[in-house]
C-alpha cells in the first residue's frame, strides 16, 4: 500500500520512518525543489533531523500529481499556514483518498481547525487526525510513543491503525476529532506560558500547578467549542500538554523560556524570526476564535498580552495565585 505524506519537515519525516515499518511504498512531497535535491542527495535533513538516515525507498518528489497517484493514504504534515493551500492543490488530482491530518494549529484567517480546512476541498468523510506526546527526534529514535487518532469514519481509523502502528507506536482512537485538535492546537501556546515560568527561575511545583491549571482550562474549551471533556485526558490532552510545557526540545517552552529569563528584545525576535514556533501562529488564531465564539480563557489573553502588548510577564505569577 502507498502511503503520501505532503511535507517534509521534521515531523513528516518522522512519521514516514513509522510508515516504513510496515510498508515501503512511501513518497514525501516537498514544495521545494531545493529541499527535494539535498534530501535526495543527503538522504537526510540536517536542519530539522540530522541524525535521521532516512531510509533509501522513500521517494521525494515535488510533483503532486505523481505523489498522490494510487496512494491508499495521503498524511498532511505541513505547517497549519499552509494546509489550504496544499490541500486546494491536492484535490485538484484527487479528492476521494482517505487523509490523515498531522499538522496542528488554526486558521489565521478564517479560525478554522485543520479538518474543517481540509473539509473545504474534501466532501467525504475519510478523514482522521493524529496528535500525542511525540516529538519528531523521539519518533525517529524508535522508542515507544502514543498517539490519538480521530475520526468519524472507523474504516479511516483501520486503514491508519493498519498503516502506522507498530512496535513502537501506539495509537488510541476517538471520534472526538474537534477535541483533539483543540488540545493539540492550544498546548504550544500554553507551553510558552510554561517556559516563561521556567525562565522566571519558578520551580517544577509552580509548572505543576499551571499545567494543572491549563488542564481544566482546556477541557472546559473543548465543552465550550463542542467537544468531548474527556478528550483531555488522552495523548492529545494531558500527554501533550505534559511533554510540550516540560520539555527543552519545545520550541514554543524555549521561546517563553528566554521571555521568563528577560532576554532583550532584539534577542527574543531573532529566535521568532529564525524558529518555527506553531505556537505564535496558534495564539493569534485562537485569541480571535475565543473572541468570535464568546468564550472565556483568561490565559491566552494575559500570553497575548505578554507576546504582542508588553505586559509584565511577573502578571503570570499573580494570574496563577489568583485564578
């Protein structure tokens, strides 16, 4: 079976490392013909994963025709910027392959969620949705991770379920698509909030208490948009949440982190613009999507705050006595 995976960045890659566990019919479409070149030359992408040897029966392309051409599986792996776009070009070829959505984040335009995107161009239901605890370096090192996948069709979780896991990949299903792309969007915003406690010099009891905090805060959201509470305490949910708000290889926990330690200015915008940080584009999206449904979330607004408004990041200590 031949398994599509549109984006090669570090996650896609990893993903095609666990694909290739179980067939060796895998093609990573890349919109650059640069990137396709040094992959196929290096056979590795030293800027993202430099220890990943990726195997030699991947195929790069950058045509999408031949890329989707007789896939059992397309897997959308881009940054969420760039899923319509991506998607909108897919469907051009074709529109009825099952697809699998491992890009996290919302719309800045529009607020959607990435299968509502996706849903624009695809008029079936063969969709489904992954997100867990699993950075792409972890992925590639095969040790044993978990991931949530979602979708309302149960042939999509079987044919994913058949395709993805192995040995060192679990996966847990759900229906509840909309609460796993919620937990799986908003925990990069909350992980900078975490780093910035971190930087601060606060100890692992005061992250503790935030992540406990975000928790609830996340799963009233998810009853709040239309979701499943107890989405929460999945892969997506508390698994995430755990790994991204602890953990150094974050790059959204890094950038609250050099916030908390009051790093300048100038330093703190050279890691924003030279890091891809899916948190920022998230905080945006979400802060006008709480606005637009009406909903309360006080700490995305005091991020908001910090990021974009100059507010005190010590605001964040008070905000947790007094929540």
């Amino acid at each position: 079976m031949k398994v599509t995976i549109l984006g090669a960045g570090a996650y896609g890659l990893a993903l095609s490392r666990m694909f290739y566990e179980n067939t060796k019919n895998i093609v990573v479409w890349t919109k650059f013909e640069d990137e396709k070149e040094m992959l196929d030359k290096e056979r590795c992408h030293k800027k993202v994963l430099k220890d990943f040897k990726i195997p030699n029966e991947i195929i790069f392309t950058t045509d999408m025709k031949e890329a989707v051409k007789d896939s059992s599986l397309v897997v959308i792996a881009t940054p969420a910027a760039f899923i319509d776009s991506t998607v909108k070009e897919l469907c051009t070829y074709d529109s009825n392959i099952p697809i699998l959505i491992a890009s996290k984040g919302i719309e800045r335009e529009t607020c959607l969620f990435a299968h509502d995107v996706v849903k624009k161009y695809i008029k079936h239901d063969k969709i489904a949705v992954i997100s867990g605890p699993t950075f792409a370096v972890d992925i590639v090192s095969l040790v044993p991770v978990g991931l949530s996948i979602a979708s309302k069709d149960e042939d999509t979780i079987n044919l994913v379920t058949k395709l993805l896991s192995n040995k060192y990949l679990k996966l847990r299903a759900t229906d509840d698509m909309l609460g796993v792309e919620i937990c799986g969007s908003i925990k990069n915003v909350i992980a900078i909030a975490s780093g910035i406690i971190d930087g601060m010099g606060l100890p692992i009891s005061t992250k503790a208490m935030f992540i406990t905090e975000s928790l609830h805060d996340i799963k009233e959201l998810i009853d709040a948009l239309g979701g499943k509470k107890y989405t929460i305490l999945s892969f997506a949910g508390f698994g995430d949440l755990l790994l991204t708000c602890t953990s150094e290889k974050s790059r959204n926990f890094n950038l609250g982190r050099i916030i908390g330690e009051g790093k300048s200015k100038e330093e703190i915008d050279e890691y924003m613009n030279n890091t891809t940080i899916e948190g920022l584009y998230t905080l945006k999206s979400i802060y006008q999507l709480l606005n637009d449904k009406k909903v309360s979330m006080p700490i995305i607004d005091l991020v908001n705050d910090i990021i974009y408004n100059g507010k005190d990041k010590k605001e964040l200590i008070k905000f947790l006595i007094e929540k």
